[in-house]
C-alpha cells in the first residue's frame, strides 16, 4: 500500500520597499503549484509597489512609513497565516 503524495502548499511573505519595477517579475517566478497565497508587506513604498500588488491580487500589509528592512522582517511572520514560517533573504 502506498500512501498518495500531496504537493505541499507554501504561503510567501515579500517584505517589500519600492519594489513596483521588480515585483511583477518575482512573483512571476514563484511556482505557482507550490505557493497558494502571497502576502507583500510593503515598508512605506512611495514607487508603484502597492498598484503592481493589488493588479497581482496579492493580499498586502501596508507601513504608513519606511520602518527599514529589520521591521519588514518582524512583520512578516505576523502576516503568515499558521504556525510556521521560515525566514530567508537574498
């Protein structure tokens, strides 16, 4: 007997700063059978971060100011949905 194997679903969370000329294509990366919800917390962008999000359908968290990457990133477990999120940067 063999047990059937699930593809594991993945929520991402972007920390994001004026990210409008680079957000289209990252997301566009993301393997879509594997990610089923994308959350942006955008730190304060005042580029097209927050217009690039919302035509993507992304679910967003919004700083009224730039905090810098540090509160991003304590911001982003807050966002994810679950018990489990495991940071990573590039």
């Amino acid at each position: 007997m063999s047990a059937a194997r699930s593809t594991p679903k993945v929520v991402v969370v972007m920390p994001a700063y004026n990210a409008g000329r680079t957000l289209r294509l990252t997301y566009e990366e993301l393997p879509k059978d594997t990610v089923n919800l994308v959350i942006l917390v955008d730190d304060g962008s005042t580029d097209a971060t927050l217009d690039v999000a919302r035509q993507l359908g992304l679910e967003i968290f919004v700083h009224n100011r730039n905090y810098g990457y540090g509160r991003r990133a304590r911001r982003s477990p807050r966002a994810c949905p679950g018990g489990n999120f495991s940071p990573t940067d590039s």
